[in-house]
C-alpha cells in the first residue's frame, strides 16, 4: 500500500543495451539474452508529502545476468547533491518504489526484481534532455557519461522519427526512440554503444502513469 502521496513531472533519458526499440517494450525478451541501462530524471515538478522535490535531479545504472522480471539485477542510484536530508529520503523512497501501490510505477516493479542495492551515492548530475529533438546529456563525473541522439537512415542520413505508445504503461505514456552511447564506472561498469535510447516525458504518482 502507498503510505504518502506523491508525484513526479520529469524529463527522461535512458541508454539500454538493446536494439532500437527495446524489446521490454513490447513483453519481449532483451536483444543480446541480458540487460544493463542508464537512467537519468529531471524532475521539473514534484513532491512527498509535504518534501518538494522541483528542481532535483537522479540517476541509475541497471544491470540484470538475463531478462529483467527474471530478477537477480543490481542497480547503483545516483541523488543530486544538491537535495536537502529530507528530499533525498523522499527520493529515495519514490526510486526504492516505497509508497507506491504494487506494479505502479517503472521503480516500484524493478525493486522486485533486484538482489544488489549498492549504496546510494550523492553528485553532482548534469543531464538535459529534449524529447522532440531526441537529444540528451547525461555526465556524473566519475560515473556517467552518456548521451543520445536520434536514429538515422542508414542509406540517406536523415533523421528517423520513431515513438513508442503505452497506453497503460507504468513508466510514460508516450517515448520518443533513438540511439544511445554510455560507458559507466564504479559498482556497475558498462560501455553501451549505439544501442536503444528513449526520451520521456514522467508524469508519475504513488498510483502510476497520470494520463
């Protein structure tokens, strides 16, 4: 059961080591046999209770020896360092997917399917993201270095539009695709390379996806 109120409004970037698309999306399983993702949020508007969460920033790195719902995964989760003590406690209570009805949200289904919670680690975050253009940036010094762009015709080199619909989805309502580099350090090292990114617009509360 949820025990407080809360919602986010963010931008999202993520970086999987999938083909484009992402097999997760469509209840398939991953394109190489496992899964490994960099996630950075920007919350633009948000609360916990009575914690405003505007302005605050978070990421993650997953990693999973198979397909995610088989569980076994890891993850390291990244806090703003900018947060206040009660608004990283919110945080991460919302990432933890703590308050949050069963199945609801994107955070409370992957904390089902974790055995490894390495300890939350406060930086500096620097992500932006542009969902119409398919662009973003994503850097945490010593941690993250990722970025996104749009997939391209391989014939003509025009940009490729592509979206993804989930009408009742527990992550977003609408993602637009592209293409995606990261290459990540400490508990879980990664080098993703030109692999599925999405950029998402989050409107979540304890409930899931407000539409």
């Amino acid at each position: 059961m949820a025990d407080l109120e809360w919602t986010i409004h963010a931008r999202e970037f993520v970086n999987c080591n999938c083909a484009y698309g992402c097999p997760c999306q469509f209840n398939a399983l991953p394109t190489y046999g496992s899964c490994a993702a960099v996630i950075g949020i920007a919350i633009e508007r948000g609360f916990h209770g009575p914690t405003q969460l505007d302005g605050l920033k978070a990421a993650a790195i997953f990693s999973w020896p198979g397909a995610i719902h088989e569980g076994k995964g890891a993850v390291q989760v990244i806090i703003d360092r900018h947060a206040l003590p009660q608004q990283r406690a919110a945080l991460l209570r919302i990432l933890s997917g703590e308050d949050t009805q069963p199945g609801a949200t994107i955070f409370q289904v992957f904390s089902t399917v974790l055995d490894t919670v390495y300890d939350p680690i406060d930086a500096e975050i620097d992500i932006a993201v542009d969902q119409e253009k398919r662009i973003a940036r994503l850097f945490v010094a010593g941690l993250i270095d990722s970025r996104g762009e749009p997939i391209r015709n391989p014939v003509t080199g025009a940009e490729h539009r592509a979206r993804i619909d989930l009408p009742a989805g527990f992550e977003y309502s609408i993602a637009e695709i592209g293409r995606g580099w990261s290459v990540t350090q400490g508990s879980i090292p990664l080098t993703l390379a030109d692999s599925h990114s999405q950029f998402a617009e989050l409107h979540l509360s304890q409930n899931g996806v407000l539409h």
